[in-house]
C-alpha cells in the first residue's frame, strides 16, 4: 500500500507549475517584450510595467522549482495571470470557447488558482528554504 505524502504531491505541484510557467517566460526573453508594452501602452498602463513579466514569468517559476521564497512566489505569478488575462482577453477570458468548451484563458486562469493553490499550501518539506531555514546546523566538538 503506497501512503500518502503531500510533501512529494506539493513538490510535483511546485515543480509542474514553475516548468510550465518557466517556458512561457523564456519565450518572452528570446522574442522581446515589444508585444506586452504595446498591450501595456493600449490599456492605458506604464509600458515600465513589462518589467514584471521576466520577475513573474522567469523568477518566481525559479523560486517556485527551487522551493524557496514560495508563497511570495506563488502570489506573483497569480497577480501575473491576472494581468495577462486583463491585457489579452479582458472578460472575454472568462467566457466559455465555442470550439474547445472550455474558458478562453484557460492557461491562465489554471497558473493563477496553481499559484494561489501553493500559496495556502506552502513549498512543503522537501524545498530549499526547509533546508535552509529550519534545518539546524549540527556542528562538530572538536
């Protein structure tokens, strides 16, 4: 009988998500921003504001993998969705598609209730922070 282990289910969680979103955020560093300030520039928002999707896109997926800074993390990359979905499809990401039967930012909206799924979650036990901060260090008498 396999018992269960929600640190392996919330490390597969973490690592899933920040994969997924890692990808997205790389594409956007090799193709340029030009598109998301555009969007920016078109909504009436500060086109500096581009800046969040390389820290929303490329770092907090980092910190997500690596399992440190994790609910910072995990928030960001929500508030990034929110604003990828307000940008590309206001609404309308809401509505069901015709062809697929399923919400037009269906993408989006999954990374934004992962994020905020690992957010009340945590990184779980096997992440970097856990070694790092609530590990104590046993040192040697010498």
């Amino acid at each position: 009988m396999i018992k269960p282990n929600s640190d392996i289910g919330k490390l597969i969680l973490r690592i899933s998500a920040g994969v997924l979103m890692f990808a997205h955020g790389i594409h956007k560093l090799i193709d340029g921003h030009e598109g998301i300030r555009s969007m920016l520039a078109k909504a009436n928002l500060p086109e500096f504001l581009w800046l969040g999707v390389p820290v929303g896109e490329v770092l907090a997926p980092l910190c997500l993998i690596l399992g440190v800074f994790t609910r910072s993390a995990a928030l960001l990359i929500s508030f990034t969705m929110i604003m990828a979905i307000y940008l590309t499809q206001g609404l309308s990401g809401l509505m069901l598609n015709q062809t697929y039967g399923s919400f037009n930012a269906e993408l989006n909206l999954w990374h934004l209730l992962v994020g905020v799924s690992i957010f009340f979650l945590g990184s779980g036990k096997y992440a970097l922070s856990e070694a790092i901060f609530t590990k104590k260090l046993k040192l040697k008498n010498y």
